[in-house]
C-alpha cells in the first residue's frame, strides 16, 4: 500500500482552469504539507496543516487553497490557472509537527498550465 | 532566514566508488534537523538519512553516512560502494524547531558510470 498517495499523477489544462489536487496518507501522521518544485527543481512549502488547522501558509496566491477534511487527506485547489503554474506539487506527510520529524513525500503531480 | 547551499550542480563517480555531497546550512536556531533526500529520474522524493542538531554521533543507513560537523555547518553525504541506481539528484534539507517546514538546497545531480 502507497503511504503517501496523490491524484491525479499528471494534470494539463488550460490557463484560467480551476484545478484540484488530492492528497491521502495512511501512515497514521497528523501533519501534511504541500511542496512545490519548479522547472529548476527548486523545491518550496506552501502550506502545512496540522490536525486539520493550518499552521504554515508561506507567500502563495491567493488562487491556491487548501482543504483539510480529516488528518488523512489535504487537498489543493487552484483558481484561474497561470503558465507560471506549471510546476510539479508534492505531497507530505510527518508524524508530528517537530523540527527532526521525517517528512514522508507522495509521488509528485505533474501540473502543465497551456 | 535559513539558507541551504549545495555547491555541486552535478557530479560524476564510477560505480563501486564513494562519493561526497556537499551541503551547508546557515541557522542560528540551536535545534535543527537536516535531512537528505534521493529523487531519481522517475521523480520521487524518497527519503535517505538524517541528522539531529544535538546528535553526538553521524547518521548512518546502509550505503549512506551524513558527515555532520556542527562547528563548520556542514552536513556531507556519503555514498559508499556507488551503484547505477544512485543516478538521481540529492537534495540536502533542514527543518528547525520553530519552522516545521522543510528548507531545501538546489539539489546535486549524481551520475554513476559503469
């Protein structure tokens, strides 16, 4: 069984689109995150949620909006899709909030905005 | 700020040989985790080895040790007895105690070469 898993593995839409993608962790953690890598492989939190409540929301438009409805599951969802984008967007997960806490990540969904 | 360095875009080694990652940090946070992390060309992210601010002794797991010297800020990792499956690319990371997030360097690409 995958621990980390996401849906949908590659995703491509048009610019303006609204766009969801989903996140499940069966590993029992109660903190997931979401990451995203550029075309440079430079990777960036966007947000954490930590049983349910928010508690990292870094410098993301306000088009990004995640959803928490249970410690298993984050969701991000993007409105008016832009070409900038297009990126790859990783979901994680660690057992608690704590700074030597291992971050287990899912495998990636590959957002290409045309 | 918090600020990770690594200062090789791309490394060559021949299988069955060792090779050194450099990576260095930059926190005045006394309690801080740094992480490495593999993404091969398929493009998880999976965890390798980690290191905790007050560890006395370097991580090590099987083939990968983590030279840490704290006084230098600098977290290496070693890959010993290299094989073609460590073609990926590195990623060096930290988190601190009051910032949960990970912080990730720009990542080192490995060849192996038979």
């Amino acid at each position: 069984d995958t621990a980390v898993s996401q849906t949908p593995k590659y995703l491509v839409t048009q610019m303006g689109n609204d766009k969801s993608i989903k996140c499940e962790q069966n590993l029992g953690h109660d903190t997931m995150y979401w990451y995203k890598q550029d075309s440079k492989k430079f990777l960036k939190i966007m947000f954490s949620y930590n049983n349910k409540e928010l508690i990292i929301n870094e410098t993301v438009p306000n088009r990004f909006s995640p959803k928490s409805p249970d410690k298993a599951h984050l969701n991000l969802h993007i409105n008016s899709l832009e070409l900038g984008d297009s990126a790859v967007y990783f979901c994680a997960s660690s057992q608690i909030v704590r700074a030597g806490e291992t971050q287990y990540f899912g495998p990636g969904t590959r957002l290409l905005v045309l | 700020a918090q600020k990770i360095t690594q200062t090789q875009p791309g490394m060559f080694v021949q299988e069955k040989e060792a090779v050194t990652l450099d990576c260095t940090y930059d926190t005045s946070d006394p309690s801080y985790g740094l992480f490495w992390y593999k993404q091969p060309s398929s493009g998880e992210m999976i965890f390798l080895i980690y290191q905790g601010s007050y560890d006395q002794q370097n991580a090590t797991e099987g083939r990968y040790s983590l030279n840490f010297q704290k006084a230098r800020k600098s977290a290496n990792l070693v890959i010993s007895a290299s094989q073609l499956g460590d073609s990926a690319m590195y990623f060096c990371a930290m988190s601190r105690s009051n910032d949960y997030k990970l912080s990730f360097g720009a990542g080192t690409t490995v060849t192996v070469r038979a």
